[in-house]
C-alpha cells in the first residue's frame, strides 16, 4: 500500500460519508422523483386469486375514463414484452415454469399483472383500474411447501409436478469427508444424535424505497431508470428477453432506498413499464404502492429444515445431515432455485465435522416468487445450524461456548477446507470468542441466570450464542459455472485522471446505501496518493459505467473494490512512463510515494496529477506510448472470503406473559481489514436488526385463501426504534488472503448471526421448563404457549417436533395455511 | 378543485387542488418538493414527515386542503443560509443513515421531539420515534444522533 506522508491514511479512517449531504438535504434522486415531458404513468391490475384461468377482461370502460391514455393486456402484446428469467437452473432438468411480465391466461399466484392502465397521473390510472373487469375461474391452490410436495394440488398443472429440483452435496461421494450416515448409525449405537425440524418463516425484504421504474424512449437509447440493484444486469436481460439490441438500452439506477436482496431481480413491472413506453412513444412511470410492493416483490426465506447431527458423548461431533425442503413461490426467481443450495456449504460452518450431507428440495406453490433477501441462503444455514448446536449443548450438559470450542477450526489450521469442499482462507474463532464474551459480560449473565432460576423468578434471563461463518463476495466466475450459474462474478472498475487533479472512479457495483462513494474514495486516495475530496465515484448507469455485475452477496469490496485497486495500479504504472519522460530519467529509477514521482536519491519529482495535466496537453510525451494514462481493471477473484463473528444475545422471558425483551447484544465479527469503520458499524447494526426481527417479529402470512394477511406495514410488523436496543460490535482482524485489501465483506453477517443467537436465547431462558422449541418469529402468544404446553404435557421430547413425513402433517404451527389462528 | 394558499419552506404558494388531494402528493407533484418521500400507503412508515405550522405530521395523513392557511415545513427548509440544521449535522456525523430514504422523515421527527422534550432519555428516543420506520441503520446510530443533539442543546 502506499504510505502518504502528508496525511493520515485514508483506510481504516471513520469517514463520514459523502453520500449524506444530498440525503439529508432531500436533494436525493429517487426514480419517482423523476418527471419528463409528456410523461404518462402506469396503475397494474393485479389478481386477487393465487391461481385462476383469466376468462375475460373488459377494458372498455377504464379506457373511456378521464385522462386515461390506454389499457393493455397481454392480448395487446402477441409477440411478448421480455420474460422475467431464471438465472440459476440447480439442476439440467429443474421445472421452470415460464414467467410473463403480463400474464394473459392463468396466474400462479395473488398480485400478478393481468392488465396495465395507463393515464397522465398516477391518481387517474389508479381509479380507472378499479374499471377493468377480470373474469377469473379458479383453480386449486398449494401454498405450503410440505402441502407442495405431495403433488395433490399443482401450483402449475402443466408441468406434472410442484417439485422443481432437487440438489445434493455428500462428503463421502464428493471425497471431501467421509459417510454421513455411518456416522450416525455409529453415534445411535454409541454416542448421541440429535434429530431436529426447524422452521424459516417466509420474510419480505421490505426496502424502504417501494419500487419505482421510468422508462424513457425518446432519443437513440431506451433509457430506464429504476430503483434496482442490478442494472447492469437488467439491461442484459431486457435486451435478452425482448430482442432489443443491447446497445439501445441504457438502465440507470439513481439513488435506491435501500435492497437488502429485494431489488436483485428484474420484475414484471419494469419490462411492462418498458413495453407502454416503446407502444406509446412517449415517457412513462410506474411506481409500486407499499401494498404492491408487499405482495408483488420477491420474498425471502422459507424452508423446512429437518437436521440430524451426531456426536461423540464428549461433544465431538462426527456428521451432520440436512434435508431441506425449499418454497420458491410460483416461479424460479432470478436465483430463487440457487438461494437454499447456497446454504450447502455453510451448514458446516466454523466447525470440523467428518461426515455431512445437504439435500435441497425445491418446490413450487402458488404463492409470491422467492428469490434472495439479506444473506441469502446463509442465514438459513447458520440458524440450522446454531440451533442444533445449542440443542446439543443442552442435551450434554455442556456450555455452548465450549461446545462449539471442541468441533471448531482453530486459527492454526488456517487456511482450511471444510467437509463440504470449501476453503476457509483465514480466520480466528478463537480470539472473537473470546472478545465477545467479555464484551457481553459472559460470566456474570450466567450467574445471573443460574440466581433466577434458582430463585424462581418469573422473568427468566437466556443467553444465546452464534458462531457463524460465511461466504462472501460472489464470487469467483470458474466456480458459478460449475454450478451452472447464468452469470461470471469477476467485477469491473475505471480510472479517470482529469487535467485538473480530480479523479473519477467508475465502479461496476450499484450501491443503494452502502457507502461505495465514501469507501472507494479512501480506497483510491490512499493508492494515487490524492486527497479524498477529489475522488468522484459514478455508478449505476450503464452508459458510464458501460460494465459490471452490481451488488449483492457482499461482493462490492471485495470484488469491486479489488478492481478499483487494480485500476488505480495501472494508472500509477502508465503515468511512470510520462513521469519518467517529463524527469528525463530512466522509469526503474522512479519511486511512487504519496502521490508523487521521485527520482531515488535526489530532489526530483513530479506529482500524478502534474502528469494527468501533461497528458492532457500531450505537447511532450514518450515515443511509442499512447497520450493517456486512465486504466480500467475487471477482477475475478480465485475464491470467497470467509467473514465470521461471535454473537452472544441475552434476552430476558416473562414466563408468564411470554414476552421477550433482548437485554443485551454483543457481537464481534472479524470482516478482514476495514476500509472505514463507521460504515462497517452502520453496516453490522443494521444487518442485526434484521436478523432479530426475523426471530421475533417478521413473518409473511398467507390465508387459506393464498391472499397475503400480511399485505401492509399495519400487519408485516417492521420493528421500530422502541422495539430495539443500542448493541455492542467490535472486531478482529483476520485479512482476508483473496484480495489485496484483505477485506471480507460485511453487509449480511449481522442477518446471518443474529436470528439464532436470539432464538438461541429465549430457548435458553425457557428451556429448564420444558421447551423445546419456538417456531419463528417468537411472538409472547408462542412463547406462552410454548410454555404451557411443554408444563402441562410433562414429557416434552422429540415427539413435540415430529420430522416432517408425509403423514406428520405441516410441522410449522404458526405459520403458512393457518391464518386465522393467528 | 380547491384554491388553496400554503407556506411551505417560507414560500408561499396558491393552488388549485382537488380536495382528495393529500399533502405528501400535493408538495411533491405539485410544488416538485421532492425531498419528502412516500414509504407506505398506511401511515405506518413517516418516511413523508413534515412540519405544519412547526408540529411534525405524516403528510400523506393531512390533506392538502387542511394545510390551506398554514405553514409547511419539510426537509429542504431547515437548513439556513448554507448552515445544516444540527440535527442533519448530527445525523451527518454520526452515520445515522444509509439508503437515506427514511432520512428526510426521521430528522424532521427527530426535531419535533426534541421541541417537546429537550432531554431524553435514550428510551423516549426511542419511543419519539417510533412511527418512522428505516430499514438500514437498526436505529442504533439515529438514537446516538438524537441524542447528540439534545446534549448540544442542554450545553448551551
């Protein structure tokens, strides 16, 4: 790294960001804020019905309402208007129903678009889509994944089955460990197994900016602006899908209020928007409501996990095997099939284990698409398996803590390939543990639960653990194509050095509130040796940055950030060549420090910019070398990143109202080196948040009928600043050894840790009762009735969770088909 | 339509509005005060928090015909003569925001708090925000910057 003797080094500082002024002044370019000459605006026509044939659609009486300009249905389009596409077939032959923007016969599930109203304000095309009348004929609806599997009820009677693909990883076979059930067949005969069926509710990412898209197609280029995480790709996939060259489309993302997963797709709404702006030759916006955006955006989550892990009676595990049953919703989303397989290497996690097995199966159901959200398939795994461990834990009679201790890998044996084939570049399990337990005040909490329970304190205190690691940084692209990924993950980045000593970054990620601006300036700064203030970092256009991948899976930094390094680098290695010209000596002489050129051994030197400026002229420069000096780079790293922390929850239970209240939180995550610390701060807390509102707060509910219960934020109950608490985050510093910077990326580990680490706690709290289990999210009604039901049946065992066979019914009590026992 | 004359960030303004229409929408079509935002259709979200007549309301809650008379003030008006309001200084310092979609919402409740109770303690922080929704920060760092300021004030 460069050192830069005149100011401090810009990495590792706590910038404030760059990005505030405009936030906090509303200066801010939302895509609804956006208004174009002439522009008309988009209401859809959703169906009410999970899964019905389309018998009639009358528009005659929409289109003669005051200032609507037209209403299309799929009949308007016979040639199509582009496909929403699934990038990630699991398996050669998954079952993937088509997905239409515009659906003209049969929806497969609630809130799909059967026709689109398009008048010149927002307000008259909302009214007269309350005109179109729709004939539907209902079909049979499935909505739950076990229900799915069955294959009674056909989400998509055409395809012959809900079953979509079915994906394995096994040790043994792989060669990457030995035989899963030997090992459990062992530990039945002498040692212990835990059998366990957990239950992810369905969640909904719920960004705060609702989804909004205008497309404008006056001029050479279509340009569309929307509010998404992946321009990049949607311009791909729109010239894709619809057959418009690829060079006539530009998409630009503006200011995004926040994705979290939920704006990594491309959506019906966008190519319909595009397909009434390409009919009509003229602007046009469509912006969702917030009960659009509920029941029409993707969700996440959504697993039935059935787990089975045997150990040593001392607490050696030797196997652990998954078996998951997936709920895609009515489509294979973008890589909605890929999402729960991503869990296959983390189910293992921090630890050694010498035999495992995963099994995915994914199914189809006539309910809202599913595709990633916070974490994406990760959080799952670390729930799986955090809750097993703590299970364990309790059944030996062990400390969590040392549990864990004796299977995992200790920071020695970096770097290290687990039983599922990965390998773990670097990290220590060992020091974050042992910082996060001070951090919480471990010792004390557990004196203070032992004095209540003893006591009989009707408030219980349950502290919980989660050790987690994942894999961050999507990815390496020779890795997505063995897994028949539609996509490479290299990613790209720009240099510019303008004439009067600013700096432009072009980065091909797509921030949406992370803080790329600020990050990549320091990164940039301390690399060219310039001040911070003069680095502009531009993203999210395509015309400007022309090539990218986006951003999801905590990739920007550690793949794009990598690329601005690599960028910068050239630039520092073209300018030498001027700058040695311009000093007339030999390049090998020069040394690049602090942004300057010297000639070792003497006063001689000249600055970057100075040389940016001389190129710009280009009166005087070398023979044989072309007159510029900007770089571009495009990085693919050869493997993930492996971030990891360890999360430690108390939560105090009122065992007799079953209201849980998190006392305290501490977690210290090693992400590599940091880059800016406020960021990484700002970045765990929220990701916590999250975390702990899908395990006591968040769940999509659906009725009997498939209709979303859970359609507003009156009923899909974000939490607010009085329901959370001020946490505890530190860090340790294990650099990551797949880029330079050694950073690993940080956006989903507080999602990933946090959910088990607060289940973990309220079992804690409830468990010398009898409880076993709580079924996401732990609202007081299930707790309560969780320790009712485990004081008034004394023998609470295995049989309170029965595996989920064909006969045991829906395992989840709380959650999909039974609404009104809510 | 309706005639209407609203102040909003000391610009006085006279439309002709249909009576349906509510504030949030009449300040961000009609004037292109675009800075307040639409989270929600429910008033559950704040992210459309503005003042009228210095008391902070949902603006997608108030028609903009129960403004008529009144005075408007958003995110665009609290900053003076260049100077940041504290409070979007405090959130500025202490990274209370990411997406910034809350943003504009958030800091307008978080001044209409502190008018009602200069001093809280972090948990009628918490509860004075309790109908502004974000989805980033986990609150943690909004709570700090409220507080920030509060101590500011107490200081003086």
């Amino acid at each position: 790294m460069t050192a830069v003797d005149e100011r401090p080094a810009e990495i590792g500082n706590r910038r404030l960001r760059k990005e505030d002024q405009r936030l906090i002044t509303g200066r801010t370019k939302w895509t609804d804020n956006i208004t174009l000459p002439g522009m008309v605006h988009l209401a859809m026509v959703r169906s009410p019905f999970a899964h019905a044939t389309i018998t009639s659609i009358d528009t005659e009486e929409a289109k003669s309402a005051a200032n609507v300009v037209a209403v299309y249905t799929a009949a308007d389009f016979p040639d199509g208007i582009g496909a929403c596409a699934n990038a990630w077939p699991i398996t050669p032959d998954q079952v993937t129903p088509d997905h239409l923007p515009l659906v003209g016969e049969r929806v497969a599930c609630a809130g799909e678009i059967v026709a689109v109203v398009v008048a010149r304000s927002a307000a008259a095309a909302r009214d007269a889509a309350e005109l179109v009348d729709v004939e539907y004929d209902e079909l049979p609806a499935v909505f739950d994944a076990l229900e799915a599997m069955k294959d009674e009820i056909l989400a998509h009677p055409d395809k012959g089955t809900n079953k979509s693909a079915f994906w394995k990883l096994d040790s043994a076979e792989a060669g990457t460990g030995g035989d899963v059930e030997e090992a459990l067949a062992a530990a039945r005969n002498d040692g212990v197994v835990i059998e366990r069926n957990y239950r992810q509710q369905r969640l909904i990412p719920a960004f705060m900016e609702p989804r909004s898209t205008v497309v404008d197609p006056t001029g050479e280029q279509i340009t569309m602006w929307s509010a998404t995480q992946i321009p990049h790709i949607l311009r791909f996939l729109i010239a894709a899908t619809t057959g418009i060259p690829e060079s006539k489309v530009r998409v630009i993302a503006p200011d995004v209020g926040g994705g979290f997963g939920g704006k990594l797709q491309t959506t019906p709404e966008e190519f319909i928007t595009l397909a009434v702006a390409r009919r009509l030759g003229k602007p046009a916006k469509y912006t969702e409501t917030r009960s659009e955006s509920l029941v029409s955006a993707h969700h996440g989550r959504d697993q039935y996990q059935k787990l089975t892990l045997s150990a040593t009676k001392d607490g050696v595990v030797t196997g652990l095997k998954v078996e998951l049953i997936a709920n895609l919703g009515a489509y294979v989303a973008i890589i909605g099939g890929g999402v729960p397989v991503l869990g296959a290497w983390m189910f293992n996690s921090i630890y050694k284990f010498p035999a495992y097995q995963f099994n995915c199966q994914t199914v189809l159901t006539n309910t809202t698409w599913v595709d990633a959200y916070r974490g994406a398939g990760r959080p799952e795994a670390t729930f799986g398996i955090e809750r097993i461990m703590d299970d364990l834990a309790a059944e030996l009679g062990m400390d969590p803590l040392e549990l864990r201790e004796r299977n995992w890998i200790t920071h020695e044996e970096f770097p290290f390939t687990s039983v599922a084939g990965m390998t773990y570049d670097s990290g220590n399990y060992e020091a974050a543990t042992a910082r996060a337990k001070v951090l919480f005040g471990y010792d004390a909490l557990r004196a203070e639960q032992k004095q209540r329970r003893e006591s009989g304190d009707p408030v219980q205190l349950g502290i919980g653990v989660s050790t987690f690691t994942e894999m961050c940084g999507l990815a390496p692209s020779r890795v997505l194509g063995s897994l028949s990924y539609g996509a490479g993950g290299w990613e790209s980045a720009a240099i510019r050095m303008l004439p009067t000593g600013k700096v432009e970054v072009i980065t091909g990620t797509s921030p949406h509130g992370q803080g790329h601006e600020t990050a990549w300036s320091q990164i940039v700064a301390d690399r060219l040796g310039v001040p911070f203030e003069d680095v502009e970092v531009l993203h999210g256009d395509t015309q400007i940055a022309y090539k990218g991948l986006d951003t999801y899976g905590s990739r920007s930094l550690v793949v794009g950030g990598e690329a601005v390094v690599r960028a910068a680098d050239k630039v520092i290695e073209k300018a030498k060549a001027f700058a040695a010209h311009l000093l007339e000596a030999n390049p090998d002489d020069l040394e690049f420090k602090a942004g300057r050129y010297e000639v070792k051994g003497t006063e001689a030197g000249i600055g970057i910019t100075e040389v940016a400026l001389a190129t710009f002229a280009s009166h005087n420069y070398p023979e044989g070398i072309e007159p510029g000096i900007d770089a571009d780079a495009t990085f693919d790293p050869d493997d993930f990143s492996f971030p990891h922390g360890t999360h430690l929850c108390a939560v105090e239970v009122d065992t007799e109202t079953g209201q849980s209240r998190i006392r305290t939180y501490a977690c210290v995550d090693d992400i590599g080196h940091i880059i800016n610390p406020l960021i990484v701060e700002g970045q765990v807390h929220g990701g916590l948040v999250q975390g702990i509102a899908q395990a006591l707060w968040e769940e999509a509910v659906f009725d009997e009928n498939g209709t979303l219960v859970t359609g507003s934020f009156v009923d899909y109950t974000l939490p607010t600043a009085a329901d959370t608490i001020s946490f505890l985050t530190e860090n340790t510093t294990s650099p990551s050894t797949t880029n330079t910077l050694g950073t690993k990326g940080v956006g989903e580990a507080g999602t990933i840790a946090s959910t088990p680490a607060v289940v973990n706690a309220i079992l804690d709290a409830v468990r010398h009762l009898g409880v076993q289990d709580v079924v996401m999210p732990c609202t007081p009604e299930r707790v309560w009735k969780a320790i009712q039901g485990a004081s008034a049946a004394a023998e609470t065992t295995a049989e309170a969770q029965p595996h989920f066979d064909a006969d045991a019914g829906n395992a989840d009590t709380g959650s999909t088909g039974e609404g009104n026992d809510q | 339509m309706t005639r209407i004359t609203v102040t909003v960030d000391g610009q006085k303004n006279v439309d002709d509005v249909e009576p349906r229409t509510l504030l949030v929408h009449y300040l961000r079509e009609t004037l292109g005060k675009v800075g307040t935002v639409v989270g929600c259709d429910t008033s559950n979200c704040g992210a459309c928090t503005v003042h009228l007549d210095g008391r902070s309301v949902k603006s997608c809650n108030v028609l903009a015909v129960q403004a008529d008379g009144h005075e408007v003030t958003t995110i665009e008006g609290i900053a003076a003569n260049g100077e940041l309001h504290p409070m979007q200084q405090a959130f500025h310092e202490c990274h209370a925001l990411q997406c910034g979609y809350c943003t504009p919402g958030m800091i307008m409740q978080a001044i209409d708090l502190l008018n009602d109770n200069p001093n809280p303690s972090e948990a009628e922080i918490r509860a004075g925000l309790e109908g502004n929704l974000c989805r980033c920060t986990g609150y943690h760092n909004i709570v700090k910057a409220v507080a920030q300021v509060a101590g500011q004030k107490g200081g003086e």
